[in-house]
C-alpha cells in the first residue's frame, strides 16, 4: 500500500502518523509538502494532525486554500481512500470534502487523554478491522473538536451509516460525560457518501505501540492495508 | 562619534545601572555613552544577562562528568546518552512577565526555551513546567493559573512538543511573584552539535525567522529588578509568541543543520540583538559590525535603540560559512521566515552598529562580557529552626489526615492542568504526567532499541526556607530519587534559582546556602549541573518568594519495556518500604495543612544513605524484582501509598509498625531517601537491601478496593480518588 502523507506549514503529528503506517505496513508513506501542485499516484492520502497555519484564522480554514488541496479535493471525487486526523477533520470540513465544522470544546480547553469510542458502522475499508459496537480506547487532544452540523446532516449521516465513531464509556455506552467536547450526537469521526474518506478528531495512531500503553488504532491501519491490497 | 548629550547617570539609573556601574560604562568607552549604548549596556550588565550577583557562586557547582558534553555557558546543557545520541536540556524562569501577562508570558517562556535547546543541534522532545502561584485564596491567583496553563498549552501543543511533566505548588510567599520555570529537552546526534562562539572574520552574520517589533523592550532588565505596586504598568515590556512561526523555525534550522553552513548559532533571547550578537563575538574573542536598516522588522520608524532591544520572539542570528548564503536563504523561503544578511564578523573586537549611513553605537566587545560587574554580595545565614517533637503534637484519625493531604493544593492532582497539555504528540510518551518522572522513548519508533529518558522537576521550597543547605540538597536529593523510582541512570540536571532580592543578605544568605546543599548533594551522587538560569527579585514591596532552586532532573533507561511505574499492580504483591523511618514531622507537609504550622527544620540528607539505597532500588528494577515504585517526599508513607493506590485502581491492606515512633510521625514523616516498592518477590528484594545494608521491610500487602490501615479503619480507594481529584478542577470552577 502506497501512502502519501499530506504536511501543512504547521502540522505536527505527521510522525506519529508516519510511524504508526511503518509499523502496519513495514515502509515509511512519502511525504508532501502542502505548496506542491499535485499528489504522486497513491492508495491512500492522509491529512495529519496539528496546527496548520497556527489555526490563528478558524481550524483548518487557511489550509484548506494550500495549493495541494486541489488536488485533494480531486483525488477524494475519484474515490482515492482519504484519511483527515484532528487538524486532518478540520481540514476537510473547511474544503467542503466532508460536511459539517469542529467548534471549540465545550470546556473550551484543549484536552489531551484517552478517550473511549464506539465503532458505528464497520462496513468500511477504514473500520474493517473492528466488530461492529466494538468499544476502543484512543487518546484525543484538540482544542476544537466539538462537531456540529445542522440537523438534516446529521440525519442523513446517521440515516447513511456514515458515522464512524461516537465517544462512549468504557462500556461502550453514550452519557453526557462520555461525549467530553459536546459533539453533536456525540460524533467522533464521519464518512463521505462514498465511504472512502474518513476525518476524525481523536488519534488511533498514538495507540499503535504496546509501550505507549495502548494498541486499539492498530486495527484501523492494518484494517486499511488489508482492504487495500 | 559623541556620546549623548542627555545620557545621565539619573537616565541610567532608570534602565537599571547604578552610578558606579554607569561610571565603568563611561570608562570602557572613554566618553559618555549615547543612549543606544547605554541601553546596551544595561541590558548585558542586568542580572539577569550577567548573572552579576550569582556567578561566583555558581561556580562552585560540579559540572563536569564522564558523559557531560557541555555544560553550562552555552544555550543547553549536552550529555552523551550512548549509540551516538546526546540529550541537550536547560530550564529557564519566565516569572516577571507571566505574572504581568499571564498567557503571554508563559508561552514565549516556552518559546524561549525550546530556541536555547534546538540552537544546539537537537530537536526538542519534551518539556516540562515547575508553576508556583501564591495562595489559593489570594483574588488573583485563580486568573494567574488559568492564564499560565493555556499559555504553556497554547505554544507547546501547537509546536508540537509534548509536555509531559512537571510541578505545580500553592503558598502565599507567591502572591505577588509567581514562578513559571519551564525546561525543554531536546535529542541530537552527539557529534552533531552546534555552539555560539563567532569564528571567521568577513562570515556573515544573517537574521533569521521573525520580524522585529517594539514588544518586549528591556525586558531583561524588568526581570532584574523588584515589582512595586503598578506591576501591571510594565505590560508592554512583555513580548508576545507567536508558536506557528517557532514551529516553522524549529523545522528550518533542523533542516539548514543537517548541512555543514552554520558556523555559529544563538537565539535571541532576553535583550535580544543585543545579548546574541556580543555573546557571539565575546565567546569567539572577534567583533561584529551590523547594519540595522536591514533587519527585519515590523514597524516604521524604530530607532536602533529599539531594535537592539527588542524582545521580539521567534528570532535567530546565525553565522554561515563562506558560499553556504544561497542554500540557506533557500531552506528559511521554503518554510516562510525572514532571512537577512545584516553584517559581519570583525577581527576589530568591536561591536559596530550602523545605521541611517551613521554609526548608531560602538563599543568593545570584551569589556562588555567579561568586566561586567561581578558582586559578592553580603550574606547571612538564617538560625536554625528548633525541631518538632512528634510526640508534642495531637493524635489524629490518620485516615482523616490522609483524606485531608491528598485534597490539598499541594498534593492534590494536577490532572486539570496537563490534560490541557498535549503530551502524546510526537508518540514517545512511555510514562505520562502524573508520576514521579516521565519517561520519553527516544529511540526512533519500531526499532528494536527500546532507550528512554526519564524526565522529572522538583523542588522543596518550605525546607529551603528553613534551611536553604539542606532545602538545597535535598531537592537534588529528590529529583535523583525520582528519576531512579523510574528505574533511570540519574545523567545530570539543570537548575532554576529563583530567590528574592540578592542586595538584601538574608536572602543572599538563601542562595549560597541552596547553593551549597545543591554541591554536596551533585558530588555525592555524581549527578553535575549541565546548564541552568537564576532569577533574581522575586519580591513584591519588599515580600520575598520562599527560596525555590528548583532541579530538572534527566536520567536514562536502557530499556524502556523496563520501567516502572507507581501503580499498583496486582493482588498479592507485597509492600517494601525501603529506607530508614525516623518520623521527622517538622517543616512537613502533615505539619503545615494539618497543624497549620510551618516550623522546625527540614529532614536530615543522608546522601550515602540516599545513593546506597536509590542503588539498591535501581538495580531490583532492572532485574525485574519491582512492579510498581514511588519515592516518598510530600506528605510520608501514607501519601505515597494512597497515591500508589489511586494510579493503579488497587487497594491494599497496610500494617505498619511503627515501634517507639507516634503512629503519625511514622506514617507522614518526610524522612529522606525512602521509596516504596511492589514486588511479587519480596523475599529476593529483601534479600539483596539486606546484602547491601539497606532498611527495607514488607508493610503490607496489594488488594482489594480499600486502603485499610490496621487498627485505624479503612477508606477505599474511590474515595481517595475523589478527594485527590476534586480540588483543582473544584477551585477553577469558582467564578
């Protein structure tokens, strides 16, 4: 599987990303600098996480102007596989490839730890490698990550299979607590129509490594290559 | 050239030079020097650029080492960590203008310190922050911590450098000078590492990153001197961070280093051009010439008094070797920054600066560093604090006291704060926050080498206060102790002193006291200083702070799969505790939150005793004997237990003897050089303490949902939690 990792003046999980992809798929993904007019030929694009441009204007907004995004936005019409991490989500909420925006927290503080998600809908080149309700537990940490769309989004979402995440307890169950930035019926992470694109605010590739405490991302990339190959 | 018609020794005296410092001034330059210079002058002879007041006693600290690669002088300390690796590490105060400016002056004091790590060469892994605000009750302090968390958070999380540890403390000596104190770690290739002494006479010394503005000017010298009451009118001398350009930064100087360019490399830090442009020429023995119409700068109209001056962040002056300009100016386009050639290096020894087509200042390099003021300051030694006899004291529930400790602003959990910290980002963070050390891989992830380095400040203010020898020991004492609980090779430390105002002897008195319990205790644990900042008049009308030379401590772990932590782990593990329990209760935490007194003196620093059985505990860990370790400081025995019990979900059942000892003596004494150890194999631990003549003893035993004290009741460990947690995020809640 040939990745290609999209970086942003800003970015700055590009290497957890890069490490976590190394580790499931034995080579290091190319790397891409957001000034460059097109993407090489890939079989999955990923945004990563950080602070593209400082996000001193709105998350992601400036970003989502960076001369790569056209190319982008193309790749993501024809299907190309997309993953979008934390800045990543945003990212493609401001380019219009997903719907919906990140608002800030709702203790509008920057929150880092580990948080429990449940998988929605594991029929997904991204989400193959979990069972269907399956509980995970990954770290989050984002200072915007409170999503919201109007209500008809959100129905057709729901409706569509096309939410991939929602924050739960440990038991997998939904509470006020679980959902600790206030998202909107507590989504974590959504689709494209298509399924092939994927943006989510918490980072399945800090929990890719048993020293680091926790190994439930892995099944996302392996799930990944597998689909992908 | 003539000198300023109105400079004055009145004029000079308001930037902070007094009248025989200003006279040296006229003396170097032979005339009076115009403003330019003498702003330049009282910036580089400030203590806080000179270190004026502490120098010859800093001096006396051990700084050497097998591994030590650089110590201090430069921007960072340098150890060698072995398979060609180095870590580069410095802590430093950003107390003056973050209790002015809150946010601000807290992240550019992240931001600074990050820039003295990777001018180095390394980039910077980690960073860790020891936060001192006053009374919990005092009207401002509430704002002042809110302000310094997302401050800290707002630069670090978007650099994209973990913060992954630290300290937080409360006490009423701070209300009017509040410490931020934040340390960076960096890693570097050890024969890869880049140093600040000018060379070459004709290289060209180039500008780069951001633009130059009027914030922050004289901030140095603010940070020299003692707040009055309108504080709050020095506002404009702090400056403002600006992280998305620090991060653009980071990356383009790592980039240009992986070539041969660089000659010389120093950030602009406090006084800015000023301080990077002669500590440049001072340290290569040269002079330097700069043409100030082509900095970069962000305003119209600024004099060359202000852009000598300017604290403006995210700053760097470097010098290229011949023929490399081109390359460079390529790699900072690419990543957005300013880069400009803005002079040379001069065999003249001069500092020239040009402006305007006129010389704007011009004086000799080397006076300027090296007859910079040195004071040995008048000092005197506080009397010693009569003890405490436990057995004058109350008996008390001791479960209700431990309730009432582990709710404490002191010991109650920090959670609140470094969840607003990412301290995942760069995905190292083996250990988080929380614990008695970090612990960041710093072998490249998927390797088959699992190396880390354990990460941890501390500091005792209240023992300093009462006895700033054995304050000073014992805080190195502490953050060896706490490296080792890791399971770490304690390698060096950095320090940040910060103390009220050294003209004042008792306080001078404070500093060389900390200064020489710190000596004993490096050379005692070969454990040398690598790198470190003073920060000096930390008094507000006359108020001074309590003594906090505060360690940043790094050790190493060959294999991270084998560090420890303090969670209990499993039902049937025995307790050990480890170390010799006399019950010393004065000058301690149960003292202070439970008797509401502050007196006696500090416990004893036995460091033989201290190195034997950190040794004994280090070996056991690498051997696999250990599941979970925890140094006792704060708050004794029990503390240390119930913080065990809460990090792993665990109860257990403690029976303590205390023998001759008042109950509450042996279970919140602060004696030194104590840990307590789980082990599923208690019988080769106590072994091997007994072949090394270390105290140690099975005290209990790792189950249920409970902390039961027998004889004394139980409490489960939900509700030890729930007190411990409750405090922090309860008290910002407050409106």
């Amino acid at each position: 599987m040939k990745a290609v990792v999209v970086i942003f003046p800003g970015s700055n999980r590009e290497r957890d990303l890069c490490a976590a992809l190394a580790r499931v798929t034995g080579h290091e993904p190319v790397r891409v600098w957001h000034r460059d007019a097109s993407l090489p030929e890939a079989d999955l694009i990923v945004l990563p996480g950080g602070f593209a441009y400082g996000d001193y204007l709105r998350c992601g907004a400036m970003a989502a102007h960076s001369p790569i995004m056209h190319d982008v936005r193309r790749r993501a019409a024809d299907g190309v596989p997309m993953l979008g991490i934390c800045n990543g989500f945003q990212i493609l909420t401001e380019a219009g490839i997903l719907p919906g925006a990140l608002l800030p927290n709702r203790s509008l503080r920057f929150t880092c730890r580990d948080i429990h998600l449940r998988v929605e809908n594991n029929q997904t080149i991204f989400t193959c490698g979990y069972e269907a309700g399956q509980t995970i537990r990954v770290p989050v940490a984002h200072h915007d990550g409170n999503y919201t769309a109007d209500p008809d989004t959100l129905d057709r979402l729901e409706d569509g299979g096309l939410v991939a995440f929602r924050y739960c307890g440990p038991d997998g169950g939904l509470s006020e607590a679980a959902n600790f930035n206030g998202s909107a019926r507590a989504i974590a992470g959504i689709f494209n129509d298509t399924r092939t694109v994927l943006g989510l605010m918490p980072h399945p590739e800090n929990a890719t490594d048993p020293l680091l405490g926790s190994t439930d991302g892995r099944a996302l990339f392996a799930g990944l290559v597998g689909a992908l190959q | 050239m003539t000198g300023g018609s109105n400079v004055t020794p009145a004029l000079a005296a308001e930037l902070g030079l007094t009248g025989e410092e200003f006279e040296r001034a006229v003396a170097i330059l032979g005339r009076t020097p115009n403003l330019t210079e003498l702003g330049i002058f009282s910036a580089m002879w400030s203590e806080h650029c000179s270190y004026k007041s502490s120098k010859i006693w800093l001096k006396t600290l051990p700084t050497t080492g097998p591994r030590v690669i650089c110590g201090p002088g430069e921007n960072a300390g340098v150890v060698d960590i072995g398979d060609g690796d180095a870590v580069v590490f410095k802590i430093e105060s950003h107390n003056h203008p973050s209790f002015i400016e809150p946010y601000q002056g807290a992240a550019t004091g992240v931001g600074g310190i990050l820039r003295d790590v990777f001018t180095m060469g390394a980039r910077p892994i980690a960073i860790l922050d020891s936060l001192r605000f006053g009374s919990p009750d005092h009207p401002r302090t509430r704002h002042l911590v809110s302000g310094v968390v997302s401050g800290i958070g707002g630069y670090g999380n978007c650099v994209g450098v973990p913060t992954v540890g630290g300290e937080c403390e409360f006490h009423p000596s701070y209300d009017g000078n509040i410490l931020v104190n934040a340390m960076c770690v960096g890693l570097a290739r050890a024969d890869r590492i880049f140093y600040s002494a000018a060379a070459g006479p004709g290289n060209l010394v180039i500008y780069v990153g951001a633009k130059t503005g009027r914030d922050g000017i004289h901030g140095a010298t603010m940070a020299s001197a003692e707040f009055s009451a309108d504080a709050g009118a020095k506002r404009p001398t702090v400056q403002v961070g600006d992280p998305f350009t620090e991060k653009l930064l980071i990356e383009a100087c790592l980039e240009l280093m992986e070539g041969d360019a660089i000659v010389a490399i120093q950030d602009m830090g406090a006084a800015g051009l000023t301080s990077s442009s002669v500590e440049m020429a001072g340290k290569g023995g040269l002079g330097i010439e700069l043409d100030l119409d082509r900095v970069p700068v962000r305003e119209t109209g600024m004099s060359a008094y202000e852009i000598m001056l300017s604290e403006s962040q995210e700053r760097m002056l470097m010098i290229l070797r011949p023929g490399s300009e081109r390359d460079a100016r390529r790699i900072f386009e690419k990543w957005e920054l300013d880069f400009a050639v803005i002079g040379r290096v001069t065999e003249t020894g001069r500092l020239v600066l040009r402006m305007n087509g006129e010389i704007a200042a011009e004086i000799p390099v080397a006076p300027l560093v090296t007859a910079a003021p040195l004071y040995e300051r008048p000092w005197r030694r506080r009397a010693p604090e009569p003890e405490v006899d436990p057995a004058s004291l109350p008996e008390r529930d001791p479960l209700d006291c431990l309730r009432r400790l582990l709710a404490s602003a002191t010991l109650a959990s920090k959670r609140w704060i470094w969840e607003q910290y990412d301290h995942l980002v760069m995905g190292n963070t083996v250990r988080r926050p929380g614990a008695d050390a970090a612990v960041v891989r710093v072998s490249a992830p998927g390797n088959t080498i699992f190396k880390a380095l354990a990460l941890a400040t501390d500091c005792t203010p209240r023992y300093c206060r009462a006895d700033p020898v054995r304050g000073g020991a014992q805080a190195v004492a502490e953050s060896w102790r706490n490296l080792t609980a890791a399971g770490a090779e304690p390698l060096a430390l950095t320090d940040n002193m910060n103390f009220g105002n050294p003209e004042r002897p008792e306080i001078m008195g404070e500093f060389v006291g900390a200064i020489e319990g710190m000596r004993e205790a490096c050379v005692a644990l070969a454990y040398p200083v690598v790198s470190g900042n003073v920060s000096l008049y930390n008094e507000t009308n006359g108020s001074a702070i309590l003594p906090t030379p505060v360690i940043g401590g790094v050790g190493l772990i060959v294999d991270a799969r084998g560090a420890v932590d303090l969670a209990l782990k499993h039902d049937g593990d025995a307790l050990i505790l480890i170390g010799e329990t006399c019950g010393h209760l004065g000058c301690t935490l149960y003292l202070r939150e439970i008797e509401g007194s502050e007196a006696g003196p500090p416990p004893m620093v036995d460091l033989t005793a201290e190195r034997r059985n950190g040794d004994l505990v280090r070996a056991e860990i690498r051997a696999g004997h250990i599941t979970a370790c925890h140094d006792l400081s704060d708050g004794g025995l029990l503390a240390a237990i119930a913080e065990m019990a809460i990090a792993g979900g665990r109860g257990l059942v403690l029976d303590p003897f205390s023998g001759a000892l008042p109950r509450n003596a042996f279970l919140f004494g602060e004696d030194q050089a104590r840990y307590v150890v789980e082990t599923a194999v208690p019988d080769a631990v106590l072994g091997a303490a007994r072949a090394a003549g270390v105290p140690a003893r099975v005290i209990g035993v790792v189950g249920g949902g409970a902390l039961t004290l027998t004889g004394a009741g139980a409490i489960s460990v939900d509700a030890l939690k729930a007190a411990n947690e409750a405090w922090l995020p309860g008290y910002m809640a407050q409106a």
